[in-house]
C-alpha cells in the first residue's frame, strides 16, 4: 500500500496509530511472520506525540490533534533548528537523569506540567524541574521530497543520519529475529516500568490507515473512552459528589453510534471534581425511554431493563470528554450487559480496570468534531481481539 496525499512541510500530515495486540507469544509468533521474521522493536514512550516541521531553519510543532504549539515553551529544544528541512515523527518525554531514563510515570508527568501554548512566567523554573527531549522515530519529509512511500527502515536510515543536537534523539530501537528475543525486549521495559513496545514492519511505508505494520505490545491496555453517562450512590450524594462511577464506551464507525464498554469507578475526591467541573452542565437525567430512543448510542436489553445498570445521568457523546482507562483483559463474552460488538449473542468490556487521566487533546478533538484524533473505536476493540 503506498500514500496517494503527499507529505508537504507546514501542513499537519495524518497521524499513524499503531493497533493495540495482546502480549503473548503466539501473538508474537503470527506477528514475526508477518514481518518476514524480522521487526523492529521500539519502547513505548508515554508522553505526547509531535510532528515536527522544518523549513530553512523555521521550527513548526504540531499535536497528534495538529493542533500547532508555541515553541518558545520549550527553549531546551532549539537545535532543532539546525536539523534538515523536512518533518519529523516522535514523542515529547520527560528527560531523564544521570542514566537517561524515566518510568512511564516520570515521562507523562514532566509533559503534563509543560505549557505548550502560552509562554508562563516561571518558564526557567519549569524548564529546570521538567525538563523535556525528543524521540523521533520516523521521517515523512526531507528536503521538501515525500518519503512516506519508502519502507519503514530506509527511513529510519534517512531519520538516523538527520537527528542531532541536545534533547534530540532516536527512539530507542532493538531488531528482533525470533519469539525468544521478542519476550527478553518486552521483559525488560516491564522490569524498567514502561508501557510496552511497538513493533513495526521494517519494510513497510507510512500510511495513516491503523494496520499491523505497527502493533502496540503493553503490559496493560489503555483505552480512550467516551463518556457516556454518569451514576450516583447514596454515598457520592452524601458527600456532595457528582457521580460515584462512569458509563463509559466507543463509536462503531459501521452504524455511527456509540456504544458501551465500561462502568468505571473513579476513586479520589480531586479526581471527581476534575471530571466532573467539565461534563455537570452537560448531564442530564436519564430513563429508560430516553436510553432506549437514543439516536446516538445503543443500550442492550439488559442494561434497558435492569435498574442499576440503567445510568442516573446521560451525555450527549459530542460534548462529552474522553477518559484514558487501563484494563488488563478484553473480554469478548455472553456475560456483559455491554452493547460493544454486540453479535446477537456475544459482546466486549473491559476487565480489572482503573481510571488514569483526562484525554484534553482528544476531548478537545471530539468536541471540535474533528476526525484527525479519535478515541478508540468499536473496531480497534474488535481488531485487539481477534
């Protein structure tokens, strides 16, 4: 498959998604054969993706959800100047100490704490505190000429020789010829505290369409899921809380309606308010009916008539907010009350899940009714399946 849009410095080009695959070595197995038994194996950084472009020393920053920043937020990357016109793929992380490395933890927190689109007062302070680095991992424009449609690692080839300066680094990458390699890479970004890997097709190009050429290999899952609607218990009420657990789910790209995953309990006062200062004004009390006549998202029987699965509030999905939420299993079974994939007999949710932060980039996204960023989909919990 080869790009028919062409990668042109100054425009955002679409974002490459790798598909979430379950860890396991017959999964490891199907997927060195698909590479020809050869992949490339990349940690998994947890910070925020950027695309960076470059023209005659003029520095563009672009989101995941191109949304541009203000580069003058991040005076530690300004060799980035002084690298080759063209744009750039990698992922904004905390910088590590004497050894260079930061837990997942560490890396997502010093992003977070950045500002990256109004210059603050304690700009040095923050640079000090939370200092941040580049790890580019692909190259989609160099010189002004496309280089999507070369094989994964030409480019990497072309990104190794571009990449210099302080904060500006390669990904850090291991090529992996056997199951047994494989499981000793993924074993050590456990022991390390990281998220995972993502393993890619050293002779594929780069296209925007979310396939196996990249595969996302975690511990746990994440998930960016929509919240759908909202629960009380006498005890949130009690405490003046605004709900005590989250309908949450995805869109199914096939009939255009969203659908439940999750019921996720968000624990920590802090954490409560945070969510719920942006969806109160959007709440509205729910019934059966008004769940049942949805235009927009679809409820199973069960969760139609069985009260305390019915939510005490609903949102419309446009206005709401996207949660990211970790599970350590996908279950596809008869024993939901879930409308995920639903086949008439079988249908998805998560398992031993907890809350983790609020998406702004993608809740920023879905309010915009941008497509450029999307949550995850019925069919990326479908494709993680199976």
């Amino acid at each position: 498959m080869t790009n028919d849009l062409e990668a042109v410095i100054g425009v955002p080009y679409a974002i490459k998604k790798p598909i979430e695959k379950k860890a396991t070595e017959d999964v490891f197995a199907a997927l060195l054969e698909k590479y020809n038994q050869r992949m490339f194996a990349e940690k998994k950084g947890d910070g925020n993706r950027v695309q960076v472009h470059i023209k005659q020393g003029e520095v563009m920053l672009y989101s995941s959800g191109h949304n541009e920043w203000n580069t003058e937020c991040f005076p530690e990357l300004t060799d980035l100047s002084s690298i080759s016109s063209g744009i750039y793929a990698g992922e904004l992380l905390g910088k590590g100490g004497d050894e260079g490395i930061f837990r997942k933890e560490d890396e997502f927190r010093a992003v977070s704490k950045r500002p990256k689109q109004k210059v603050p007062k304690n700009l040095d302070e923050l640079v000090n505190s939370y200092p941040l680095k580049i790890d580019f991992f692909d190259i989609l424009n160099l010189e002004g000429e496309d280089v999507t449609n070369l094989p994964y690692e030409e480019r990497r080839e072309l990104l190794k020789d571009a990449i210099k300066g302080e904060n500006l680094d390669l990904s850090e990458l291991y090529v992996v010829t056997s199951v047994e390699e494989l499981n000793d890479v993924f074993a050590s970004m456990k022991e390390r505290k990281l998220e995972g890997l993502v393993v890619k097709d050293p002779g594929a190009p780069y296209t925007a369409k979310r396939d196996d050429a990249w595969c996302k290999l975690k511990i746990y899952t994440t998930w960016d899921l929509v919240v759908l609607g909202a629960y009380e218990t006498e005890t949130s009420k009690k405490k003046g809380a605004l709900f005590a657990s989250l309908l949450c789910g995805v869109y199914n790209q096939d009939t255009s309606k969203y659908e439940t995953l999750v019921k996720l309990p968000v624990s920590g006062r802090k954490k409560v308010d945070e969510i719920s200062a942006l969806i109160e004004e959007e709440l509205v009390p729910a019934d059966a009916e008004m769940m049942m006549n949805s235009e927009k998202i679809s409820f199973s029987d069960e969760a139609l008539k069985v009260q305390k699965k019915m939510p005490d509030y609903l949102i419309d999905p446009d206005k709401s907010i996207v949660l990211e939420v970790k599970a350590l299993r996908v279950s596809h079974s008869e024993n939901t009350w879930h409308s995920c994939g639903y086949d008439g007999e079988k249908a998805h949710s998560l398992e031993i899940i907890s809350y983790q932060q609020i998406r702004e980039d993608k809740t920023d996204a879905l309010r915009a009714g941008s497509e450029s960023i999307l949550p995850t989909t019925t069919q990326d919990i479908q494709m993680y399946c199976f």
